[in-house]
C-alpha cells in the first residue's frame, strides 16, 4: 500500500476534535481511507451494510473495474486468459501469482491430477442424504467433511498443510460434484482417470457409466474448462468474504471453503445461473418470446419480487466480461451440438436486447452478467439445472482458496470483528413472570 499525500480530514458540526485519516494509493483502482484508529479517537463506527463502499483487506489477486467492465487475475485481462490459457494454469496463476512455464505447468498438473481420488469412506456421506437432496447440500456437506480426512492439511498457518490443501480441494471438486451427480441419479460413481484433462475427466466422471464409457467430445470439454476458468475468482464477492472471515478465526482450510459453498449457494450469487435458466424455462413455458412483454412488465413491478435473473451486479455497472465470453462459448456449444435454434437461447438473446435497450434497466445499469449464459451453455452440455451452482463452487474454489491463502499470509490480519449500530433496548431489569 503508498501512503498518499492527500490526507481525508473528518470534522464535526459540534465542535467535537476533528481527525486526519491517511489514504493509501492501490496499483490501480479506487484509492482508500484508513479508519482503523477512527473508533479509537472519536468512539464512533462507520456504518456500510453491504461494505459498498468499504475495502475489506489489501489483495494483489483480482482487479474488477466495474465502469469499465474489466477483469484481471493477477493483471491478466479475463478475455486473453479464457483464450490463451486453460484452467490449471488459471489456478497456478492465481495461487502463485505467475503463469507456470512449460515444465510447472506438466509438473502441477501431474500434482493435481494424482490427487482427485477421495478417500473411499466418503462414499458413505453421500447415503445419508435423500436422493432428491439439492447438490449444493451435499457439495456443502462434503467439503467441511473433508476435514475428517485430511488431517496433514488442516494446520492452516502451515504452509505445508496449505499447499497440500489447495491441491486436494482443486483436485477433489470435480470429483465430489460429480459424485453428487450420480448420487442423485442412482448411478455408481465413476472413478477419475489419470489421462484425461482436468475438465475431460470431470465430464466422464459425471457421464460415463460401468456400462459405456464417455469419450469427451472437445468443444464441450473446452467449453467446461473456460466456464471454470470464467468463475475462478472475483475480488471480495459474498462467498469470498465469508470464506476470509471463516478462515480469519484460524478453523481449518477445509471448513472455510465450506462456508463459501453455503453462501455462493444463494440466488443473488451463485445460484442465479440455476436460476436465471429455470426463469427462462419458466417464460418458454408462458409462451417464449411472445410473451416477454408480460414478463418484463412483472419484473418492473416492485410489488412482484421478479428479478431479471442473470442481469445485474454490484459492481459491473457495464457488461460483465465474462458474460461476453460466456456468450461467444455458447454460440460455439449450441452450434456443434445441432442446437443453434434452441428456443432458450432464442429467448435468452430477445431478453438481453430488450434489457440493453428498454430505459428500465439501462438506467439502473442492468447487464447481463456471467450467470446469464453459463447456463444455456452447461444445459446444452447435458448438465442439470441444479448442479449449475456446484460447478460454479468447484471453478471458484482455488479463487476462495487463493484469498484465504493471502489472507493468512498477511502480518498485519487477524480475526475479523465488524460492530453495529445497536437500536435495540437500553438496559432494563427482569420482572417476576407475575408481573410480565
Ligand atoms: C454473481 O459479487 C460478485 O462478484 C458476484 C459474482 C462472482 O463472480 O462472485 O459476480 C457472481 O453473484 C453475479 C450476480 C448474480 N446475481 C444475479 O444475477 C441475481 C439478479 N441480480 C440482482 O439480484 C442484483 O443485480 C445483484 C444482487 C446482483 C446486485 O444488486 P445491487 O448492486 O445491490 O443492486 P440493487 O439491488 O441495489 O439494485 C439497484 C436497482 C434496484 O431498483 P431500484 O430500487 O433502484 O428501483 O436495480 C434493480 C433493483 O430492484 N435490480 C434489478 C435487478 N438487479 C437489480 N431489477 C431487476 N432484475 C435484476 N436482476
């Protein structure tokens, strides 16, 4: 952090003493105000719920500028990663903070590749739950499970124990997401196979039975893996800042990602690419295309509760870049798969016109973002709507583990405590019932 010469100088309309609050510069992007002594010197909090305009920590991952509608992980524009690299290299990237050469790249594949069998006795949490069970309460029951098994990876100020660590949630996602997969539909598990890539053997693990092996077809394998590459990491979304402060408490890796599987779960995170397609199942239902009217109009209608599922973002307010790319792969997938006049997609495309024109959304800065397509393109793959929200966790996961890693490695963090406006009761004494 450069310590700016600006300083923010903070008065009162009492008289009460003012205060200098440094500010600090980033490399890029939105400079800050440091309060850290504002409680200290004047016994007052500042009040952000929902940190819009707070900076939670000091990271060198992922740079997000909104207006622009730029991503970079580790400086590296979204749209050259998506195209040049694929998603071990992403996740060597972000972890390390370089692209790996040619032998680091063989060497940490190898690594991760040798690592995505599960212990066998986790099998046997998967028969606890019904059949019906949403993946993602299986997927959050999983991964804290994990701790039962891992016990050399679980120290996290060991960075031995986090090293391991990251390899064995990057290498196992696929594995246990698949497993959920066919649990869910009464299939045995499908063990992963050491030759394949790491999307290839995600899909055979997911499609192949005993009965008939699945050869991955390459658009489809490389559609998954740029998905995966899309959804790697965001700077300090939901998910990501339960996952920092799980981690800061000092419990194992294991259970910290778990908390940021339960978070991405919701539909304002990562559920809405399960739900921004079931909505527009839903209006293909009411009729498709002619009916987006009618739609539009109950979305526009606060009494409604209808959002526009896939649109919108609290920090793109431009196209979310992912989106773009999510849209070109699914142009790509729907053609080699014979599907260039699925209805969806048609639906999809009229949506994102109307909403990039109609004054209703263009005004509050409505874009589709990077849930709008991952779901036409995992459909057309063949994987289920519920499971949507399970890849997304699988691809963020070395994101998560990224920042809790950096995290943990920063001197100056320690546990995180935000306060609160208290409006609740003064202090007051307890009647005898008689007299309540
Ligand atoms: C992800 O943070 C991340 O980085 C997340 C993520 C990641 O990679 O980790 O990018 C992944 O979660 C993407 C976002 C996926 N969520 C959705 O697609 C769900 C639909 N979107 C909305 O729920 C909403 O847009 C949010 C939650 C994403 C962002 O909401 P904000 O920025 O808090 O904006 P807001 O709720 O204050 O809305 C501003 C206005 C409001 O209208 P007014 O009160 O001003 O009249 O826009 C409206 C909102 O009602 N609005 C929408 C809308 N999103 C906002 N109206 C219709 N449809 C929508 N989708």
């Amino acid at each position: 952090m450069t310590p700016s010469d600006v300083k923010a100088t903070l008065s009162f309309s009492d008289g009460s003493p003012s205060m200098d609050l440094p500010i600090f510069k980033g490399s890029v992007g939105p400079d800050v105000i440091d309060i850290r002594k504002l409680y200290g010197q004047t016994g007052k909090f500042t009040y952000d719920p929902g940190f819009l305009s707070t900076a939670s920590c000091n990271s060198k991952i992922t740079y997000i500028d909104g207006d622009k509608g730029e991503l970079l992980y580790r400086g590296y524009p979204i749209e050259q990663l998506a195209t040049k690299c694929d998603y071990l290299e992403t996740c060597y990237l972000l972890l390390k903070g370089e692209l790996p050469n040619a032998d680091q790249r063989v060497e940490f594949t190898k690594r991760v590749t040798n690592h995505t069998m599960v212990n066998e006795q986790m099998q046997f949490f998967l028969r606890g739950f019904r059949r019906d069970a949403h993946p993602m309460a299986i997927m959050t029951g999983l991964v804290g499970g994990m701790s039962a098994f891992y016990h050399d990876s679980t120290d996290i100020n060991n960075p031995e124990h986090r090293e391991i660590c990251a390899i064995r949630l990057i290498a196992k996602m696929p594995t246990l997401v698949a497993m959920a997969y066919k649990y869910s539909v009464g299939q045995p598990y499908i063990y992963p196979k050491n030759d394949l890539s790491y999307a290839g053997n995600f899909m055979r693990m997911m499609f192949a039975t005993p009965c008939e092996d699945y050869v991955p077809n390459d658009v489809l394998v490389r559609a998954m893996d740029r998905i995966f590459i899309l959804h790697a990491d965001h700077e300090q979304n939901a998910s990501t800042s339960t996952v920092r402060l799980c981690g800061s408490s000092g419990t194992n890796p294991f259970a910290a990602i778990a908390a940021g599987v339960a978070c991405l779960w919701g539909p304002a995170h990562g559920g809405a690419n399960e739900a921004a397609l079931n909505m527009l199942e839903d209006v293909q239902r009411m009729g498709g295309v002619e009916k987006i009217g009618e739609f539009i109009k109950q979305v526009k209608d606060k009494n409604s509760n209808v959002k526009l599922m896939g649109f919108g973002h609290r920090v793109y307010k431009n196209y979310d870049p992912r989106a773009k790319l999510m849209r070109e792969t699914c142009h790509e997938v729907l053609s080699a798969m014979g599907m260039n006049n699925d209805p969806i997609l048609k639906l999809a495309m009229a949506l994102e016109k109307i909403a990039l024109e109609d004054d209703y959304f263009v005004s509050r800065k409505l874009y589709p973002n990077v849930d709008f397509y991952s779901g036409i393109v995992q459909r057309a793959i063949g994987i289920p709507v519920s499971l949507f929200t399970a890849i997304f966790a699988l691809a963020r996961t070395v994101g998560w583990i990224a920042q809790l890693n950096e995290m943990i490695s920063d001197p100056e963090y320690k546990i995180g405590r935000p306060r609160q406006l208290f409006n609740g009761s003064p202090t007051r004494d307890v009647k005898p019932v008689g007299e309540r």
